[in-house]
C-alpha cells in the first residue's frame, strides 16, 4: 500500500453553502400562488376539450403546455385527445393543412406519448433518390420540427438518421439569418434537443422563448410562471428538509469512523421504519442490494489501481456498468415514491432492455466528461485507456466509439417507450428517461457537471431554484 501514492483532488468549492438549508418559507404566498394556479385551470383545460377544436389547433396546445411544463395538470385530457388523434389514422398527404413543421410535430408528440406512428409519413419530402426535397432548406420552422422529431428514433429508422443529419447541417447554416424568437430556438436546439433535455430546465427556457412569439396566448403565460414560481417554492421547501443534517443521529456514530458499508447499511433503518408502516418494507432490500453489488463493483476496481492492472474493455465495462451508480441510484429514488411496486423492483432487477441502456449512457458519457479531469489527477481514465489499448485507436476515436454506443442506447430506450411496452406502467419508463435526461445534461459536451459544476449545472440550478419569475 505505501507505494501507491493517494491521488490527489482538486475539487471546487461548494457552491450554495447554507443557502437552502436556511431557506424560510412563506405559506401566505404559497397559498396565493395556489389559489391563482387553481383558478385560470379550468381556463387553460377549455383550450384542450373545447369541441369545435381542430386536431392542427389542439396538437398545438397540447405542445405549448408540455414546453411551458404545465401539462402534468391535464395529463388525463392530454392522453384522451392523443389517443383519439392517433386512431383516426389520419392521411397526412394534403400538403395544405399538413406542411413540414405539422407533420413532425404530431408525430413527436404521437413518439413521446408511446404511440408507435410509422416515418411513411415523412415521405412527401423526399425525392426519388431517398434524398430530402431540396425545397424545404428554406422552411427553418419545420426544419426545426423535422429536428426535434428525429431523437425519437427507433431502430432502422434510417429516415430519420438522415432528417438529424440533414436538419443538423441545414440549421446550422441557416442560424446567422434568422430572426428571434425562432432563431433562441434553433440555437438553443442545436446544443439542447428536448427529447435529450430535463423537462423543468427546457420548460423555464421556453417560458421565455414564448413570451417573445407573435401568437403567444398571455393567459398560458401567466399560468406558467405562476406555476413554475409556485413549483419553485415548494421544491425550496423539500431541499431544505433533505439538505438539514439530522442532529438525533449523531449520538449513534462511534468515535472512530465504522466500517463504511455498515454506516451506510444503517441509514436504511429509518427507511424500513417509514416503508413498514405504507405496507412497502420490501424497497429498501432492492437498495441494500444495490448497495452491495456497487461495494463489490468499486472494489474490484481498487484491485485495478494497487495491481496497476489494466482490464480488457469487455471486463472494464461488467464492472463500469455497476460503478456508474445507477444501479444503486434509481432503485433508491424508485424507494421514495409511493405507486412503486414490489414486482416493478423485481421488473428492474432483471435488468430489462431501456434499464441496460441506461447503464450504458450513464457509464460511457461519465467516462466521456470526467477523463481529462481523471488523467490531470493522475488517475487512469480505465474506460477510454482500455478501449485504446485494445482497438489501437486514438482517445478521440475511443470518444467517438462511446458516443455511438450511447446514441444506440438512445434509440433502444426510444424503442422501448413505444406501445405495447416491455413493461405496462408508462410512469415508471417515464421515470427512468428523465433520469437519462439528466445523466446526458450533466455531461454532455464531454463536461463533468458533478466534478465542476460552476459551468455546467450551476446556471441550471439558479434557474430552478433561485430565480423566479416576475409575474
């Protein structure tokens, strides 16, 4: 042991120092808010069931709602009208009511709600070489929808594959010429897609974005901030209990430091106590159990280090799939939530398709955005070493090569939100996206936001939990 050195950190400052443990709510304002969400509901569920509605004009406001992030409040109207839409099978060949920007829209939407619509229906647009229509390079508006669409890709979907290219290089060259608010978007977009995007920071950037378009509706604008700040306070609320230490714990640590698996096994004993008393004492074994297999993982990998052992790339990513700690992490944030059943544990122990690609993502883009920090710790960056090694390839082919996996993996989970599902409970898939959305977030553009997260996650957090809206 004394000849390894221990490598050295250099880790920033924290960021929020007692900022949200010392957070005071104010229950009138809350209340207000409440109240004034309460009130224009019934104003903003008549724009989705009023029955002279087109299917264009609904499609439409079922996307602003999603984008502004109110859409949780209708999501009962929501589904009846998609499920609707989607069985009357409609012919999307008159180029009059359906242009570019349409047609992707509603097929997005039809994607992201597990409806399995076919890409024939971008077809119209393509010429008899299987090439897009030189015709809609000027169409920036359904370039940016054809954009959007193309993230929810399935297998084989090759006309998709070829819309992103397309659509990508297409945008790009289009952006020093177009006007706000569609050129925020497209920029924004090209960095940002919102299939790929959290939810609640897409819908606090749109918000803005809206405000600035022509045919903005006020009465959604001033439902959704007055959503987002009262969402805001109540989530100020929740971080401040989960970020308080609690004092009645600490006469149970020993004066030395326990072993760190036995501490960490003790912290579940006030989980089982709640779990028990809902009737779901069953949860916190498929944590402990997580728990386990990340000890075992990380273990193994102290063996690489010591041993100066490089492992091949298959033997690396048996153990780099469990050290990303998803396996660990998404069975204890399912613990807190209350419609998680026992077989859904046992669903996502089997390790189904969308769960394996989740691992992939989150251990391939964290090897991706933490390598130049490991290898300036002196650390050996074991992923990307260990594919070069073995492949005789550069470090930034080795990048590539994990970005295409994780790409793969983005269309197998894609594939597995569609209907009929692997599984029958849509929330529970939905769940693990937003956890992907996260991973990709917080390390795309080869960053690592939870090493440094001045750069990456900090404006995001200000975003959500700092800076309200004026209303």
């Amino acid at each position: 042991m004394a000849a390894h050195d221990r490598r050295k950190s250099n880790f920033p400052p924290i960021l929020w120092g007692d900022q949200f443990i010392n957070h005071v709510s104010d229950s009138k304002v809350i209340e207000k808010y409440s109240k004034a969400v309460e009130v224009m509901k019934n104003d903003v569920r008549s724009l989705l069931t009023a029955p002279e509605t087109k299917m264009i004009d609904t499609m439409n406001v079922i996307d602003t709602l999603e984008r502004l992030g109110v859409s949780y409040h209708f999501e009962n109207e929501i589904e009846e009208r998609l499920q609707h839409f989607f069985h009357l099978n409609t012919n999307y060949d008159d180029d009059e009511a359906y242009d570019l920007y349409t047609v992707a829209l509603h097929f997005r939407l039809f994607r992201q709600h597990g409806h399995r619509i076919s890409t024939e229906i971008f077809g119209k647009w393509m010429d008899e070489k299987g090439n897009f229509k030189e015709s809609i390079k000027s169409d920036a508006k359904g370039l940016l929808s054809l954009y959007e669409a193309s993230y929810l890709r399935t297998n084989g979907e090759t006309i998709l594959d070829d819309a992103l290219a397309f659509t990508t290089a297409t945008l790009k060259s289009m952006v020093p010429n177009l006007r706000s608010p569609l050129k925020k978007q497209v920029e924004h977009a090209l960095v940002q897609p919102l299939h790929l995007g959290i939810p609640r920071v897409e819908a606090r950037i749109y918000i803005a974005v809206y405000e600035e378009e022509e045919n903005k509706n006020e009465t959604l604008i001033k439902f959704a901030k007055l959503d987002f700040n009262l969402l805001q306070m109540l989530h100020k609320e929740e971080l401040q209990q989960v970020s308080r230490w609690d004092d009645g714990e600490i006469p149970r640590l020993p004066e030395y430091m326990r072993p760190l698996y036995k501490a960490i096994l003790e912290l579940y004993i006030p989980f089982d106590e709640e779990l028990a008393k809902e009737g779901r004492s069953y949860a916190s074994h498929y944590v402990i159990e997580g728990l386990k297999e990340l000890a075992r993982g990380y273990f193994e990998e102290a063996k690489w280090f010591l041993e100066g052992n490089l492992p091949s790339f298959e033997e690396y990513l048996k153990i780099g799939l469990i050290t990303s700690t998803c396996g660990y992490l998404i069975p204890s944030l399912f613990m807190g939530i209350g419609s998680i059943r026992k077989e859904d544990f046992e669903w996502l122990s089997e390790k189904p398709k969308i769960y394996v690609a989740t691992l992939i993502k989150g251990r391939l883009l964290d090897d991706i955005g933490s390598y130049e920090f490991e290898t300036k710790r002196g650390q050996l960056a074991i992923g990307v070493e260990s594919y070069m090694k073995e492949n005789g390839v550069t470090k930034e082919e080795a990048m590539a090569k994990f970005m295409e996996l994780c790409t793969n993996a983005w269309i197998d989970t894609n594939e597995e939100m569609l209907k009929p599902s692997c599984y029958k409970s849509r929330d529970l898939l939905m769940f693990i996206l937003n956890y992907d959305r996260v991973t990709y977030v917080t390390y795309k553009d080869k960053e690592d936001g939870y090493t440094q997260p001045e750069k990456v996650l900090k404006p995001h957090i200000l975003a959500l939990l700092v800076d309200a809206f004026e209303v």
